[in-house]
C-alpha cells in the first residue's frame, strides 16, 4: 500500500471520480484538479477530512491544499488516475514565483521535516537551563551534561540533517546529501584544514582577506573559523548543485555500473565544490555583513540599530548572524561591554509576540500546538521552531517579527545600552546590569525595549491574521493564504 493511498483516494472519490477530472498539477501547497463538472465535488467532506487544510473551487481549478508533502501526494493522484495524460505542465505557476518565492519554498521544504526534532531539541535546552537556575544541576553534573549534548545534537550537526533534507527537496539520493554534511561538520576538518601557520592571505587589505592553510590540488581552501556547524544555506547550495551532478551521472553511466558509480563520483566531485565554492561564498557574505555593521555603527548607532534588529533573522535564516555574534564577543574580551548584541536581544521576543498572535487566532489545533513550543523556545532564545514553523511560511508575518526586533534595536541602541555578559533569552537580562557599580539603567531600557517589541509584535501580527474564511478570489493571494494555514 502507497503512503498516501487512503487521501488520494478519497481527494478522488470526493472530486467527482476519475472520469470527472481532466487534469491535475500542483503548486507548493496545493493540488490542482481541472473538472469537468465542479457541481460533482463533495467539499464539505474534504473541508472536514483531517490531512486536508482546505479546499475550494478558483481559477478554473478545484484546489486541495495539503501542505508542502505536496508532490509525493500528487506523484500517487497521477498513479492513481492512471493516465499520463492528466498531468498538465507548471510553467505559469512557476513563471509567477519570484526568486524570494522560490527560495523561501524551497527552505520551507528542506526545514519542516525536521520541525518535530527542532522543537524537541530547544525544549530540552530550556529544561537544562531551568534547572541549572534552580540550582538543581550544573555544568560538571552528569545530567547536564547529557542534556546539553541532547540538546545540541541537532543544531551542531544540522547540515547532516539538512543534506538529507535537501537532497529530498532537490529529487536526489538522501545518503549523499547526509554525506556532504557530515563531511562539513567532521569533528577533526575544521583544525585539520585552519591549523598551523598560513601558506598565504587571500585578497590581503581588502576586507576579505583569508588565510590559507591547505590547498586541494593547488586550489586554495577557504574554511570559516567557526566551521560550518549550525549552518543552513551552504548545504543547499551544494545540494541544488550536487542532485544536477547527480540526474546527469544517471543517465550517462551504464545500469549495471549505476549502484557503487553515481554516488562515488557525485561525493568526489561534490564534496569538494562544497568546500572550495558555496562555503567560501557564504564566508565572503559574512565578511561583507561584519564590516557593514562596523561601518553603521561608527556613523550611527541607532541606524545600525534599526537595520541589525531588522536583518538579524533574515541572517539566522541564511546562517549569515555569525559575524553580529562575533562582533559581540569580540567587544566584551577587549573593553568588558559590548553595544552590538543587545540590539538583537528582542529578537526573540518579536517571533515570541507574533507566534502567540497566531496562537489566538487560529483554529487549528496542530497549529496551535506548534506555537505552544515555538514560545517556550523563544523564551530561552531559540528562535528556530517559531521562525521555521509559524512565521516563515507567511512572509507577512516574518516580516513583522523582523519589524517588532528592529523597534526594540532602536530603543536600546538610542540610549547605548551595552550587555556585560554575553547572555540571552528571557533569563539573560540580567546581563544589562553593570557589575561594577550595580547599575540598573541598561536593564530598565532593555525592559522597555522589549516590552515595545512584544506590544509591535503581537498588535500587527493578531490584526493581519487572515482566516481561511477570508480567503481572496485572486490566485496569486490564494497561494499566500495556503502558506498561512501551513504555518
């Protein structure tokens, strides 16, 4: 029996049958059914049947949304009715997305089968720190130890989850897209490949000047010092890549040679582009952040801010924040303060605002569960689960947690409130009291500023919640109402 055997053939039964459908395509969210006679669908009984979000009749096609499972839903519909001639072709559908479209379709693809462990991971960090400040464990505890390690698993060697992922979104084998990202997060690769004094600089004055330490054949490897742990975008880079380098071995390479062939040349071939071409490009889109800020800053703070608190989950989303964090650090080490990270300390507090936002107005419950974890995450500053599972999908609302943090950036930035401790989430507030003399100044505007976040966050997001109810006739906003109803 097919997975999804039961739905296709009940979305069939309930469409008219068989004879009743001319046509079938898909988009990111929904299957799309030309009829022959709409009057023949029972849509009461799909609205009603769980695994459906909601269906309805537009465009000249009856739509069935079902979530970004999508396509192996409608590879069954095809099956099912029997005949390639069903299939119509996508191009207008496509021709209408536009590259954020794509690329926002795409992450969604590759990060919300991983959204159940993603939550269950943050969870467990809020628990080890709940207890940590109960004084019910420590660092050097067994039972913290092993709950860090639980904990981190997952964000320290996401790109292994991510090839998998990717490799599934771009149509391509599953272990090669894991073996990329093991090989980028091998224990020994980041000192192997950093380590020692540098054969030479890269691009030396400039700022993006690299030390090299090993070459590949002669070719220079640029590796970030920070490795590619916790990444996102460097993987799908190379997985886009990787699965064209893939379809094209298959259909040169003889069948009896396929099995041990195709995956050994795909790794040998893209392994190496990995690291010598979408890696680097990713480090030379943090050294253009790093003095971007550095710019800012120096001509105005509250500009900086402005654009930090906007931009910061946009780079969380593209593993880009690295060099705020590294900024932040760099600034407690050398002068003990820092002004650069309180700027994005609302920033859990935006996704916290809007998820809650969500919470109240909508009627599902699978969504509502969903927003119950995302804020306790966010609550210890883990902005994953709320970024990826409810505000994503809907740009709408993405873009109002980033607008909800950049008011809270503003406000510290204003008055140059600086951290002492590199602390964060809900707990970390403490970090703006200033241990030499116990001044509260800094955390009574990190108070403010962060109530002001909520207050944006929650306003904008609860006011521009759209039910299915009022879903407009124009396709194009149809498809944005399908991502909501994901989120």
């Amino acid at each position: 029996m097919r997975k999804y055997d039961a739905l296709v053939q009940f979305i069939i039964e309930k469409i008219g049958g068989k004879d009743n459908v001319s046509g079938v395509t898909h988009c990111m969210t929904r299957l799309r059914f030309t009829l022959n006679d709409a009057g023949k669908v029972d849509e009461q009984a799909l609205l009603k049947h769980a695994e459906i979000i909601t269906a309805q009749y537009s465009g000249g096609q009856y739509q069935v949304v079902i979530g970004t499972h999508v396509a192996d839903v409608y590879a069954e519909v095809v099956e099912a009715l029997g005949s390639s001639s069903y299939v119509q072709e996508q191009s207008e559908d496509e021709e209408q997305k536009g590259l954020v479209n794509r690329s926002i379709e795409i992450i969604t693809k590759v990060i919300t089968p991983t959204l159940g462990i993603l939550i269950a991971a943050s969870l467990v960090l809020g628990i080890q720190s709940i207890l940590t400040i109960a004084n019910l464990t420590g660092p050097d505890q067994g039972e913290s130890i092993i709950l860090n390690a639980l904990g981190n698993a997952l964000f320290t060697f996401f790109p292994i989850i991510l090839g998998y992922t990717s490799a599934k979104a771009f149509k391509s084998d599953g272990f090669i897209g894991m073996m990329i990202g093991a090989t980028l997060v091998f224990p020994s690769i980041l000192a192997d490949l950093t380590s020692g004094d540098p054969l030479y600089t890269l691009f030396n004055h400039t700022i993006f000047a690299t030390p090299v330490f090993k070459t590949f054949f002669g070719l220079p490897i640029i590796f970030p010092e920070n490795g590619y742990t916790s990444t996102v975008i460097p993987i799908i880079l190379a997985m886009f890549f990787i699965s064209k380098v893939e379809k094209k071995l298959i259909q040169v390479i003889p069948k009896v040679l396929r099995f041990t062939l195709v995956p050994l040349i795909t790794l040998l071939i893209g392994i190496p582009a990995t690291i010598l071409l979408f890696g680097p490009l990713a480090n030379f889109a943090s050294a253009l952040i790093s003095a971007a800020i550095s710019f800012l800053y120096g001509d105005s703070p509250i500009v900086t801010g402005f654009v930090v608190g906007l931009l910061y989950q946009p780079l969380v989303l593209l593993g880009l924040h690295w060099p705020v964090i590294a900024l932040g650090i760099n600034n407690l080490a050398t002068q003990g303060y820092d002004q650069l990270m309180p700027m994005i300390y609302t920033v859990p507090f935006a996704q916290m605002a809007v998820v809650f936002a969500v919470y109240l107005r909508t009627v599902s419950k699978k969504e509502k569960s969903i927003c119950i974890s995302a804020i306790i995450s966010t609550v210890f500053c883990i902005i994953e689960p709320a970024m990826y599972g409810v505000t994503l999908p809907v740009k709408k609302r993405f873009f109002i947690s980033c607008l909800a943090s950049a008011v809270g950036g503003v406000i510290i930035a204003a008055f140059n409130v600086p951290n002492y401790a590199s602390t964060i989430g809900l707990f970390g507030i403490g970090g703006f009291i200033n241990p030499a003399n116990a001044d509260y100044s800094g955390f009574t505007i990190a108070v403010i500023a962060t109530v002001a976040t909520l207050a944006v966050g929650f306003v904008l997001g609860y006011l521009t919640y759209n039910d299915t109810k009022k879903i407009e006739k124009n396709e194009a906003n149809e498809t944005v109402i399908a991502e909501k109803k994901l989120a």
